[in-house]
C-alpha cells in the first residue's frame, strides 16, 4: 500500500510538472528564470534611507525621438550615500525576458515637466521612435552589507526603439499625479525599449562580488 502510495504521489509530482512546463511554453517564460524583473521601491528612490534594504532603480538618462529630455529628479546613489545626483525618473519596475531581440519594459516616476513635454508627444505622430537610455537598478548584498547594480546598462546608452504592441507604441504616461510618492509632485510613465540592430551589453549580478554580462541586439549586415 505504501508503495502504491509513493507510485501515486511521483506520478502527481510529474504531472504537475509537465503542465506548469506546458503553461510557461504557452506564455513564452522561461522554466528557469532567464528573465531579469525588478520591483523597486519609488519610496526608497525617491527619499532614500540607509537602514532600509530594498531594490531601487533610476533611469539617468533619456532621449526619445531625438529630444533630450532633462535629469530633473535630484536623488541619493545607494552606492554612496554622500552623493545626490540629478536623474530623469524613479523606477517602479523593470523587466526583461533575457533574449537578445527582447524589449526592456520601465515603469518609473517623472516630474511635471517631463509629463507635459511627453504627453505632447503621444498626442503627435511620433516618427522618429529611436531611444536612447542609461539606467541602473540597485540590490543590496546583505553579506557584503552594501548596495550593488543588479541590471544596469554600465554607464552606456543604449540604442533602442519605442516597442510597438498590437498595433500601438508601448509608450504612455500616467496625467494623474502618483500618490505614493506625494513630493515632489511626480506621474507614472510607462515605455517598452526594443534593441536597435546593433549588438550591446546588459550589465547584471546576483550579489556585489558575482556580475556577469548578456548580449542586447544584433549587428545587422549592411
């Protein structure tokens, strides 16, 4: 009976298994955690405290259709808690699928001029959709006792396009005013960034000692 039992008990085990690999196949996720996702905290991004040790992300650096648009959010790098810099939005979330053609999907908080100048932009035919953008998202190494970059584009921008979505750019932002964070007055802008056609580096690590690189894009032939 016992054996029956444990007979019974692995052929429920494989049964499960073969149908959450089912389910991950029809959604396209990889079984062992290739994709890279991050939830950050816009508490901790915005009004950063050295006793908290959460995930926190920036975008430094954004340009979209060829316009600039300006680091206005002044902010605390975790790595060094003397040194405040000016950023262009507080990360909510980040994910990336891992594959070198797959987008880098942001949500992240930006100031009102910012909001302004890209809802103006959704509102117009946006030709020109190429991207450029500098980011890092911070972990925090517990026996290291210190903040690390655990996905990062190394100080690089990196060269993209707006990713389109059923027809439509993945390209919005938010004209209500986000109440997480209730100063300075910021809005929730959501973009998804697909590799322009050429080969560049995602910079990750699982701790503050162990880092590693992937490939984002292709070198096309001309």
């Amino acid at each position: 009976m016992k054996t029956w039992h444990r007979l019974a008990a692995k052929g429920f085990g494989i049964m499960v298994l073969l149908l959450t690999i089912s389910l991950l196949l029809v959604f396209d996720t990889p079984l062992f955690g290739a994709q890279s996702s991050y939830s950050c905290s816009v508490q901790q991004g915005f009004n950063f405290e050295k006793n908290e040790q959460v995930i926190v992300g920036h975008i430094t650096y954004l340009k979209i259709g060829g316009k600039e648009l300006k680091a206005d959010i002044s902010v605390t790098d975790p790595e060094n808690v003397q040194v405040h810099r000016n950023v262009f939005g507080v990360l909510s979330a980040v994910y990336w699928n891992g594959g070198y053609a797959d987008p880098i999907q942001f949500s992240l908080q930006i100031s009102t001029d910012n909001k302004n100048i890209i809802a103006t932009m959704q509102h117009k035919s946006l030709s020109n959709t190429e991207v450029e953008v500098e980011f890092n998202v911070y972990d925090y190494d517990p026996k290291a006792k210190k903040y690390f970059k655990a996905f990062h584009s190394n100080n690089v921008r990196l060269k993209g396009l707006i990713q389109k979505s059923g027809g439509e750019l993945a390209f919005r932002v938010n004209m209500d005013q986000n109440m997480e964070v209730v100063s300075p007055k910021n809005y929730t802008l959501s973009i998804g960034v697909m590799p322009q056609d050429i080969s560049q580096q995602i910079h990750l690590a699982v701790s503050a000692s162990d880092k590693f690189v992937k490939q984002w894009g292709v070198t096309v032939a001309k």
